[in-house]
C-alpha cells in the first residue's frame, strides 16, 4: 500500500469518526426533546367574603363567597386597602346578570371572566391569575 492511500484512507476514518461523534454528542447533550419543564408558579388568595345581592329584574339573589387568586404576593395589602371598592365592581356586575345568565357553566364562566377583568382594572395589574367562586347560590 502506498503511502498516499494510507494517509487518505486516515483521513477518511477521522471525518467518518467526527461525525459519528458529533451525532451522539447532538443526540445526548444538545437536542431539545421538545418537552418544556413545566415551571410551577407561587399563587396567593385573598378572600372577599361573602356576597348578598339580587339579581336583575327579578326576586331572585345571589349569595356566595368569592377568591381571588394572584401570583403577586404584594397583591394581598392592597387588596385589603380597596376591598370596598372591588366588593362594590363586584356587585355592580352581579346585579346586572338574571338567573339563567349564570346558571349555566358557560353563564358563571363569562360572569369570572368579566369580574377578574373588572378586579384587575381596580388594582391596575394583570397578576390575577384566577377567582372562585364558594358555596355559590341563586334564588
């Protein structure tokens, strides 16, 4: 063998070697799998109490007490600085919705989505992440 084919055939090796090397280096270290880890975030609640109002035109109330959750602990003394404010938003939407608004799973959807949305422009914050509603009734 000539030493021409020697030193090409060395060169070979090495480039095939690289690239073997460099694809289980790509597969192992670097290749993003696609999965994002899934990053848990601290939430707080803040409890507004309990909640008497009618409803509407009508002789029917709704009664319950209502949770907002925020992942902004510095939320909370201001929360309790304008609880008189937010309970009222808060019952200025109530009274506008009739039984059958809220009745639904869609209704009570719609109806925390237009209260965190009132509470957020209250505390000028998007840092409410969601509200509960407990132990709700409408008679």
């Amino acid at each position: 063998m000539s030493m021409k084919k020697i030193i090409l055939f060395g060169i070979i090796g090495l480039v095939v070697l690289g690239i073997i090397g460099g694809l289980i280096l790509y597969f192992t270290v670097f290749r993003d799998t696609g999965e994002e880890s899934i990053k848990e975030v601290e939430t707080f609640e803040f409890h507004l109490g309990k909640f008497t109002t009618n409803l509407s035109d009508s002789r029917d109330f709704f009664r319950g007490e209502i949770v907002i959750e925020t992942s902004d602990k510095d939320l909370i003394g201001e929360f309790e600085d304008k609880n008189a404010e937010i309970r009222d938003r808060i019952i200025k939407i109530i009274i506008t919705k009739s039984p059958n608004d809220i009745l639904s799973k869609e209704g009570l959807q719609k109806l925390r989505e237009e209260i965190i949305t009132a509470v957020s422009d209250v505390m000028d914050t998007d840092e409410i992440t969601n509200l509960f509603f407990i132990d709700y009734i409408i008679q």
